[in-house]
C-alpha cells in the first residue's frame, strides 16, 4: 500500500486498529525512516499482508523526489466493489520497474 508522507501515520493506526502487527525487523530506523516502508501482519489466517509505503526506492536505485508529484494524478480503478486510487500509468511503470530491480539485483524467485 502507498500513502503520501503525510498519512503514513494514520494508515499505520487504521492496520493496527484492524488487528495487523507491525513485523519486528520494521522497527528498525533503517526500514522507517531510509526505506520508508512497514510491513503489517494480519492476526487473522483470512488476510494478507500488508507492505506500507510512503517511499518508493530501493538503496540502490532511485527513488521519486515527491511523493506528493508521483501520487498525482491519481486514476480511480475498481476493484470488486470497492474504488482505489491508483498511481498514473508512467508512475506504475517507474514502480514495476524499481521492483523488478530489486528483485534482480537480490535475486528473488519469479
């Protein structure tokens, strides 16, 4: 999940307020601050985890220098029966490209 800078803290009390746990290795000032990323665990088997950011970068790559600019404009997607905001095309393709190096360079499982 991506959240501007600003509603970082209030997406962090909205997970833990439905019963997700913050991973202990996110405690860490290097996962807060530098890659600016949380992951939540879900108490229920039901639910997934959640992977918050309101950073995109990886330490060996770039990173987009606003928030605020790459999360504009927003497009509305649904998805079920809900509505998401969703990033503009070339800002997906800046995420699906930082990921894939990410997972090249640590050599992750396809």
């Amino acid at each position: 999940m991506l959240v501007g800078s600003s509603a970082f803290q209030d997406a962090e009390r909205i997970l833990e307020e439905a019963g997700f746990v913050l991973e202990p290795d996110c405690k860490s000032i290097y996962w807060r601050v530098f890659l600016g990323e949380q992951h939540y665990s879900p108490t229920q088997q039901t639910l997934s985890m959640v992977d918050l950011h309101r950073r995109v970068r990886h330490p060996s790559g770039p990173s987009a220098k606003s928030m605020a600019k790459f999360l504009s404009p927003m497009r509305d997607r649904e998805i079920g029966d809900l509505h998401m905001a969703v990033p503009a095309t070339v800002n997906l393709v800046f995420l699906l490209v930082a990921y894939l190096k990410k997972g090249l360079m640590t050599e992750e499982a396809v």
